[in-house]
C-alpha cells in the first residue's frame, strides 16, 4: 500500500521529467520584468557589518576533507563570518557589455539563488545573541530576534559544546520564474550543495557541521518565527534544514532540541519585514502541493554510521582549501580534446565516497543512497565507454540484476568500486540525454546520479528532499576536485529522465536519475571580465 503522500510525490516526479519529445512546463519565456532579487532583505532591522576575512584559513587540500590539521578557532564574530564569506558568500562579479552579475561560493541553477540562510548566534564582541539573517551582497547579518543569556546557555548545556546554529531555507519562486514546475528539484539541489559548502568550510575553521535529523520543518519554521512574518504570497521561505557547528572534537552531540528551548525561541518578539522580491509572481501548483507534501516531520533519534575509508588515491593540489572554494566556477564550454589524468579521474571519484570524520558526507545527511552512471569520453589510460561509480557495496548486486543484462561489470581497478559496463564512444548519447547539451559531450568525463527512489519514498516521504540534497553534496565535491586540478566542472539540472534510465536498462522507478554533471577542459570566454566579490563596498565598477 502506497501511502498518499508518496503518491503525490510520485506524480510530481513523473510530471516534471523532460522528455525528447516535450520538456517539462515552465512559462517558456524569460519574463524579465519580474526576475527575482537573487538577495533578501529584511527590513527595519538592526544590522551587524561583518568583516571580511584578511587572512584566508591555511588549510590545505587535504583540510577541505580532513579534521586533524585544522584547529579549532573560538567562535567569534571574525570566524563566524569568514565561515559565511567561504560558504554563502560572493565569489565574484562578472561583467560584460553594460551588464554585470554576481558569482557565489554555493551553486546555484541558473544562478538564481533560492537559498537563505539565518543563524542562531551567541553573543559576539559586542552583538547580542540572536537570530540572523545572513545578506550575502552586504556580507551583514539582519537581527531579527534577541536571545537572552540564559535561554543561550541552556542551548550550549543541550549540546555540551559551545557553537552555534545554521538554517538553511528555500524560495521557490525564483527557481520557478525560470524553470516552472521542475523548479522544486532545483531548490533541492541547491540546498544539498550548500549543505557541502557548510560543512567545507566549517572544516577550515576547526569546526564540525552537523544536521540535526530529528528537528520536524514546523519546528524549524518556529524556532526562526516564521508565524511572525508575513511573506508575501509565493514569496515564502521553506524549511530545509537546521545544523549546528561546533569545534570538533569527541562530543556526540544530540540531534534535535528540546521543546522547552524550541518554544522559548519561537516566543521571541521577531522584528523586520522580508521585501517583495518581483512585482508580479506565477503560481506552480504542483509545487507547493509537493512541498506539504515532503514537510518532515519530528523523526526518532538517528545516526548515519558511516565507515572509514583509506583514500584511494593521493593527488596533491597547488591550491589551499580557500583558493579552490574561492575558484569554483561552472564551466560554459570544454576543450573536447582536454584529456583528463587516470589518477586525478579515480581521485576525484573517490572523494564521493562517504567517510567517518571526513567533510562533507560527516554532516549525517544519510547512508550513501545515489550511485554513478559515468560517460567516460577522454581519460587518459581509461577506455572511452560507459561505467559505473557504486557508492554502496551491498547495492552492486541489485544494480546487476536491474540493469542491462549484457553489461561487463568489469571492475576498472581492485578494491574501487567503478565498474566498465559497456566500451564505446558515448559524446553522442551523453548529450542527448542531457537535452542535447554539448558539454555534456565535450568533456572529459559527465555523469548521471542514479538514486534508490521507490523505497525511500514511500517509507519516508519527506526524505524525496534528502536524495535531491546527496546528490547537490556530490555535485559539490565535484566542483571543487575539479578546481583542484585544474579542469572544471558544471552541475546539469536539464535531463532526460528516462532516455538515462533506457541506456541502463532500469524499467521501473526503483532507482531514478536526479541529477547530472560533467567535467573538463574549459573554454573561457574573453569577453568576460572579472571582479573581486566585493568590490561593490569599496569602489563602484
């Protein structure tokens, strides 16, 4: 018996597929007049001016992923904001021809940004503790809610640590405007790349970022008062998450909050007014009939055991931890003939392999439930072909029996789970899958994340959001392993469901593909020029 909720996800998945034939529904136009701000602003709020950091963390490559190396910093309002600076911040403006846009350190589809942060905040220096919104343009935070001392204290008692606490929320308007009823997986995906770029850079600073799993969406729409706000109508924020970063160390931190605290928070007098983001917005249904029906609710105490691995392979990197975050670019265009190295190819899917104590995959997010569908085109001493990456062993032998039934499943080397499935030149196939895009074809490598769907589904509804959230972490990896290697990578949100599911051969919704992504040699264009994040508060362009 399915439950209902999962029959409404089911739709809504099913309805937003592009297929060769018709893409899923969207306006069809660009409605300019009435794009999105890509920034919040609170209004009627006291703001707080954080500072840039003047001194990038020294963590090297390796602390991207790695705990031991990277001590533990106070928490104060200069680490909490280069926290921010290298996980929500700007990356750059880019300009051409009168025009101009800001870049991000988190991805974003079509660079619109559903996502916003607030924060749950001791007291700084001289700030209050309090709820924040985090503006990313200004680099302020927005109080909006004073806590007192001691409802703090009793947060710091729950926990046993001191740290503080991140939510991570979505609009979904502003994926919408653009890419209609298709626009809810967007914002997951957005949300699961900047449950990643938290979890990194939190790493740089000594610190442990953490999910708590057991929180329900109304409690995290209390705590941040949202029943105090007035969102214009199809302008709201919708919960995603709610984390804690803390110093890491050997504190099993609990998962969830106490009702006594999530009421104290929710009573909290919340000041300011969110602005209108467009003049005029378009209702999607089906997407805020999904989005009740994912809603999470509170879940029992859960803990993702993940297991320690060995790195597969050692690739250095030139670049700190900082430059390679700071670096992060979608590539527009590849070198078809940009080979990419054998080593740095299996490195960098290594990377995506979950690991005890190892940034991003430690958040406790969930077990490993996506795997990969690899179009190798120009490795260098891998056979051009199709393969696939399993990023859970017990799962190999249900894929074999799913799949194709003429494929290899040749391991490539021992002891790595990356399996040759089928030899061949797949450029063609690569990018007709992914609606006919040439970097799709044009790289070293692209890739489907094929995810366990039906199961998951209907015995947690709400965890629809998780899968789109592991592959947004994965996408994440990806980009900064390509940055660290001097290749570059872009996230694909525009795919043909099932012509993917065709080339393996799956026939039923068991697994889906959520999400595709390609690696290689970029073409940069020449016409672009590029400034510093923000230049804007010191001089005018």
């Amino acid at each position: 018996m399915i439950p209902d909720k999962a029959k409404g996800i089911f739709h809504y998945h099913e309805a937003t597929k592009h297929h060769l034939e018709r893409y899923a529904r969207s306006l069809g136009y660009m409605d300019w007049q009435n794009q999105p701000n890509p920034f919040r602003f609170y209004k009627n709020v006291p703001i707080v001016k954080l500072p840039l950091l003047s001194e990038d963390p020294p963590a090297d490559y390796k602390g991207l992923y790695e705990r031991q190396g990277n001590s533990p910093q106070p928490i104060a309002l200069e680490t909490v904001a280069g926290f921010l600076e290298l996980s929500l911040g700007l990356s750059a403006w880019k300009a051409v021809s009168g025009s101009r846009w800001s870049l991000r350190i988190n991805p974003s589809s079509g660079n619109l940004h559903p996502t916003e942060a607030h924060l749950i905040l001791p007291s700084l220096d001289s700030n209050p503790g309090g709820i924040y919104h985090y503006n990313a343009l200004g680099h302020v935070l927005e109080r909006r809610a004073d806590i007192a001392a001691d409802l703090w204290q009793s947060i710091v008692a729950h926990f046993t640590t001191e740290g503080f606490l991140i939510a991570i929320n979505s609009i979904f308007w502003r994926e919408a405007w653009k890419y209609g009823e298709r626009a809810l997986r967007y914002c997951n995906h957005d949300a699961g790349h900047a449950l990643a770029c938290l979890s990194f850079a939190a790493n740089l600073f000594g610190w442990k970022c953490v999910f708590l799993n057991e929180l329900s969406d109304e409690e995290i729409e209390a705590i941040l008062g949202f029943e105090q706000i007035r969102f214009r109508k199809l302008e709201e924020e919708h919960t995603d998450y709610l984390c804690f970063v803390f110093p890491h160390g050997p504190n099993d931190i609990p998962r969830d909050l106490p009702d006594a605290i999530i009421s104290d928070l929710a009573n909290l007098s919340f000041n300011g007014e969110a602005e209108i983001l467009s003049q005029k917005c378009v209702d999607w249904e089906i997407i805020y009939q999904t989005a009740r029906q994912v809603k999470k609710p509170t879940t029992a105490k859960h803990r993702v055991e993940l297991r320690k691995r060995k790195w597969f392979a050692d690739m250095p990197s030139q670049l700190s931890a900082a430059q390679i975050i700071r670096n992060r670019r979608s590539a527009i265009a590849f070198d078809d003939s940009g080979a990419l190295n054998q080593n740095r190819f299996l490195g960098m899917l290594d990377k995506t392999l979950p690991r005890r104590d190892i940034a991003p995959f430690d958040v406790e997010l969930t077990e490993p439930l996506t795997h990969l569908l690899l179009f190798v085109h120009n490795v260098t001493d891998v056979t051009p072909g199709l393969y696939f990456f399993v990023r859970k062993d017990e799962d190999l032998n249900e894929l074999k029996a799913i799949c194709r039934s003429d494929f290899k499943w040749t391991p490539v080397k021992r002891d790595f789970p990356l399996y040759l499935l089928a030899e061949g030149n797949y450029r063609q196939q690569a990018m007709m899958v992914s609606c006919h895009q040439d970097i799709a074809g044009s790289s070293a490598f692209s890739l489907g994340m094929i995810v366990k769907f039906k199961d998951i589904v209907i015995a947690d509804p709400h965890r629809y959001r998780h899968l789109f959230w592991e592959t947004g972490m994965i996408g994440q990896v990806l980009y900064l392993e390509a940055e660290a290697h001097g290749v570059r990578g872009t996230g694909i949100g525009c795919f043909f469901d099932d012509a993917v599911h065709e080339i393996l051969g799956l026939g039923d919704n068991r697994y889906q593909s959520l999400y595709h992504f390609t690696v290689g040699k970029p073409i940069e264009d020449p016409r672009l020029t590029t400034y510093p994040p923000y230049n804007h508060l010191k001089n005018s362009f």
